[in-house]
C-alpha cells in the first residue's frame, strides 16, 4: 500500500496551494491523496421534529455543495495520474482531519495557511493549533 496524505480543502487560495504542494509531493513519493471538506456544524439543537427535519435537511444540502466543490479539484488530480479519493463532512476541522488520518493509516496531514493575524488566531482558535496539538501524523501548513 501507498503512503497516503489527507489534504484539507475549503477552495480558498490557501486551500488549493495545499493541493498543489500536496500533490507534487505526491507524485514525488508515488502516494496517494486524500481530500476532505470539512463544514463546521453547531451541536445545538431545535425544539420541533419539523425544525430538525429542516434541519437534517439543509445539512445534506451543504454536504452535496461541499462535495460539489471539492470532486473537481479530485478528478483534476486523478487526470493528472495520482490516485485520489475526496469526501466532504461535517463536524470540527481539527478533530475530523485528525480521525480521518488516523482511520485511513495516512502519514501526513497537509493544510492550507489562513492568513488570519497571531491575534485573532489566539483568539478564536485554529485549525494549524488543533492539528499540532490533536494530529496523530505530522502536519505540514502550506503558506
């Protein structure tokens, strides 16, 4: 079996610079990519069986715009010779992009830089953070 890398993409400009590096590494090594779209998803819950029923389904709706987006830049690769897989879920970036490396025996996590000030990402939070502290694989961060 090949190496396998996961490669989050959100199709910014920092996301499809990941992609870029991520796939010449591929080729390099001859393994294999994996890309994932995450959407961020609230825990919180409605009150009615209609509201969750809405709910449930605008979640598949954005769950087939997702995997909308992200199956292109899959097929691009692939085109271009590399063995490629994509999903789209939803859930916390950080932990999914960590579990999904840890299911599929991946030895490389490759991400896109946001851009976002050191203040604000104290602040708020980021992917690159949570991946340093919860991936099971390293983490490149692609500027």
């Amino acid at each position: 079996m090949s190496e396998l890398f996961v490669v989050g993409f959100d199709g910014s400009d920092p996301a499809r610079r990941a992609v870029n590096f991520a796939a010449a590494r591929a080729k390099i090594a001859g393994a294999s990519l994996h890309l994932v779209m995450v959407l961020e998803w609230s825990a919180y819950s409605f009150h009615t069986p209609e509201e969750l029923a809405e709910r449930h389904k605008r979640r598949e709706e954005e769950l087939e715009r997702a995997q909308a987006t992200v199956q292109p830049v899959a097929d691009e690769l692939k085109a271009a010779g590399l063995e490629v897989t994509c999903e789209a879920r939803h859930g916390h970036a950080g932990d999914l992009l960590s579990a999904i490396a840890g299911e599929k025996g991946a030895v490389q996590i490759i991400i896109g830089r946001a851009g976002v000030s050191a203040i604000a990402s104290r602040l708020l939070g980021s992917l690159a953070i949570t991946l340093a502290q919860a991936s099971p694989v390293p983490v490149t961060i692609v500027p």
